[in-house]
C-alpha cells in the first residue's frame, strides 16, 4: 500500500475543524473551573466532583449516537439520501429514550454524594449543579446528532462555528448564574450547571437553523415527513454505539480513578498527576479529530464501495497518525518544562509532573494508533471489537499493571505515579495491536468479498 497524499490532504481538511471544534470545548471546561474557583475552594471543589460523575455518563450517551457519523457518511458515500434522514430521526428517538435514563440516574447522585465522606456544603452544591445541568442532557444529544449527520455528510466546520457560540454563552451564563447578576441568584459553581445546560440548547439551536440554512443540508429533508419510531432501526444505532459508548466509559473512569488511588500518597503526587493528565487531555484532542475524519472518510468511500481507493486511505490514515503522534511527542518533552509551571509554583510537584509527561509523550505513537484504528473500525460500521479491547487493554492490562508499579513492590520498588503512567503506556500499546489487527481482519472480509 502507498501513502496518498490527495488521502492525506482530504484527511486533514476534515479534521482541522474538528480539532478546533474540540479545544473549544474543553475551553468550556477550563472556563468554568476557573470562574467557580474564583468563588471559593468549596466551590470548585464541588464543580470537581459533579463534573467527575457527571461527565463519564454524559459522554457515554453521545458515544452510543456516535454510531451516527458512520452510518451517514457510508450512506452519504452510498448517495441513500433518504437512509441519511430515516437514521437521523431514528437517533432523535433514541435521544429521548437517552435522555430520560439519564434523568433517572440523576435521581440516584444524592446517594453517590453521601457516601464520598464530603462536607454537606460541597455536597449540596455539587447536587445542585447535577439538578440544574441534568436538564440540557437532551438539548446536547440532539446537538450530537445534528453535528453527526453533518459531519457524517462531510461538513466539518459548522461545528466549530457552533462551539464558539457556546463558548461565549458559557462565558456569559457563567457571569450570570455564577455571581449574580442581572438580579439572578448567585448560585455559586452551580451557577455553572445551568449555564451549562443553557450552552447545550444554544448549540442545539444553532445546528438546528444552520441545517435549515445549508443546501446540502436542506436537501436531505431531515424533519419532514416525520417517520414513527422503529425499534429496528433504534436498535440498529444502539447496537453500533454501545460499544464506543463502554470505550468511552473505560477511558474515563479510567483516569478518574487513578486520583483515588494514589491519593494516599500526598498532595504533590495527586497535583502531579492531574497537572499531566491536563495536558494530555489537550495533547489527545489532536489525534481524537483526526479520528473522528478517518471515520467520516472511511465511511464515505466504504458506502461507495472503492475499496481500493479505501485500502490507501486506511494506510494514509495510519501514517497521519504516527506523524502527528511524533509531532506532538518531540513538542511537548521540549516544552514540558514551561508548561508545568503555567501550572504550579511548587517545585516538587513540577518536578513530578514534568517526569510524568516524559511517559505521556512515549504513549503518543500507541494511542494515536488506537484511536486511529477505532476511527476506521466506526467507518467500517464494525464497532462490536472496540469495547472489549478497550476494556483489557485499559483495565486488565494497563490499569492492573500501573496499580502493581504504583503501588506495590511486586515487580519493582512502588513507583508512586509514574508506576500508573507506564501502566497507562502498556494498556494504550495492547490497545493499538488488538485494535490494528481488527482492522486488518475486517478489511481482509470485505476485500474478499469484493
């Protein structure tokens, strides 16, 4: 196979905007942190909690309508117009069914509160942002399968567009509900939750008037007419996302939990740690767009059937990957001395944090490659490996073996944080073989087919 760069080019075109879309959204996280922390401690201590049980849930539900971009861009690359609208008003239904777990797992977060041994005060306001958040869960799932279908069909940008409205909503709505103006209340952190709900259907709104206004979009008749609910066609979309939904749930809880145990270990190694997995949360933005644009392309030219035109896309996508893998290492071990003390002042734990992202750029390569294969898996419509690699790799492999080196002297000296990190770097390389060589199988059927 030969790398293209016409693949290349086309890759990269659709996934810039993506990547900026995504930075804007994380930008959303980074501001509601820093308003409610200018509150008091308790304030961003309960923004920390509820965003850490509520997001893991928030985006499981949009990994299962996930499954949308791969199904529209194979139906796109297919030209079955109409397929395009039936899956998408099949997804509005399953938004709601969706939507309305999520309401009743709200209703069960008093009782996870009580049992973390917090002071009531965090507690309640934790609990008040769950309450107020809870009601944008269906305006952001509607959000995600408008921005699906759109990008499924190739157009990339309108989401990037959209989040920048959100953000400046969430600026404003923070400004608001956070200290009380314009004679609201000042909730304090919880203020965030509202605001947060009120950027959901803000970017529900304005994905909805951007199809009204695009021709490519109008043509494809999304609303009307209305098809009734087809437990089929639920089940078709539910069956393709629940796997990236469980990826989606293993990663999180994963770097959630690994605070809790190494908590026990001090301050300096918990503030280390977090200060690493911020940056590389912003570092997986690059490889997770140009994911989401290998699923859209593989998607499209599976539906058109080119499979060998599909053969060098998967070997240019791969490639991508690894440059930009390689790009964002050398980046980030250069600068990771400047970036930690954007961070902290303290010594120690700049110390610590700067070691552990030396092990964040050796992941790089594997985890630009997972995610890769994952983007190709989704466009393939062979979503059903993804879940079960990610749980071994992520939990059996890489969250046992970090456990053993954190905090054991089972195999070596207990190495404190860093002893999870080279966990994280085994899981995410199980991750990438498994998840390559189920790509190669399936492109291997298909071909044979062909």
């Amino acid at each position: 196979m030969k790398f293209s760069h016409w693949e290349s080019k086309r890759l990269l075109q659709l996934a810039t905007p993506v990547f900026f879309a995504q930075i804007t959204l994380v930008l959303m996280s980074v501001v509601d942190t820093m308003m409610a922390g200018q509150v008091s401690a308790n304030d961003l201590a309960a923004l920390s909690i509820a965003t850490g049980i509520w997001n893991p849930l928030l985006f499981s539900l949009q990994g299962i309508l996930l499954a949308i971009t791969g199904i529209v861009a194979h139906c796109h690359g297919a030209k079955d117009i109409s397929s395009i609208k039936s899956h998408f008003q099949q997804g509005i239904y399953l938004a709601l069914i969706l939507t309305v777990l999520s309401l009743i797992l709200a209703k069960f977060t008093p009782h996870v509160f009580s049992k973390l041994g917090t002071s009531t005060d965090i507690t309640d306001l934790s609990q008040q942002y769950i309450d107020f958040v809870k009601w944008g869960v269906l305006g952001f799932l509607l959000f995600s399968i408008y921005r699906n279908v759109t990008e499924g069909v190739g157009l990339t940008k309108p989401a990037f567009y959209i989040s920048l409205i959100g953000l400046a909503v969430n600026v404003i709505a923070n400004y608001i509900f956070i200290y009380g103006k314009l004679g609201m209340p000042a909730y304090g952190s919880a203020g965030c939750g509202l605001a947060t709900a009120l950027v959901f259907w803000a970017m529900a709104v304005a994905q909805w008037l951007y199809c009204k206004r695009s021709t490519i979009m109008r043509n494809l008749s999304l609303l009307s007419p209305f098809s009734k609910p087809d437990l089929s066609a639920i089940g078709y979309i539910a069956k393709l996302g629940l796997p990236i939904c469980l990826a989606t749930f293993f990663e999180v809880t994963l770097f959630a939990c690994i605070p809790l145990f190494i908590a026990d270990l001090g301050a300096i190694a918990v503030s280390g740690h977090q200060i690493a997995a911020s940056v590389t949360t912003v570092l997986f933005m690059m490889p997770l767009s140009l994911s989401m644009a290998i699923a859209i392309r593989i998607g499209n030219l599976s539906g058109q059937q080119a499979y060998q035109q599909l053969k060098a896309a998967v070997f240019t996508s791969f490639c991508l990957a690894a440059f930009i893998a390689f790009f964002v290492a050398m980046l980030t071990f250069l600068a990771r001395d400047s970036i930690v003390w954007l961070y902290t002042n303290n010594e120690q734990v700049a110390v610590l944090a700067s070691s552990i992202i030396v092990l964040a750029c050796v992941y790089q390569l594997p985890d630009a490659l997972q995610v890769a294969a994952n983007g190709v898996l989704r466009g393939l419509k062979y979503t059903k490996p993804i879940s079960y690699i990610t749980f071994i790799s992520y939990w059996l492999i890489g969250f046992s073996l970090g456990y053993v080196l954190a905090k054991t002297d089972l195999l070596v000296p207990a190495m404190g944080p860093e002893g999870f990190w080279l966990g994280i770097i085994m899981g995410l390389s199980a991750a990438a073989i498994l998840l390559l060589l189920s790509v190669r199988s399936r492109l291997a059927t298909i071909l044979s087919n062909y």
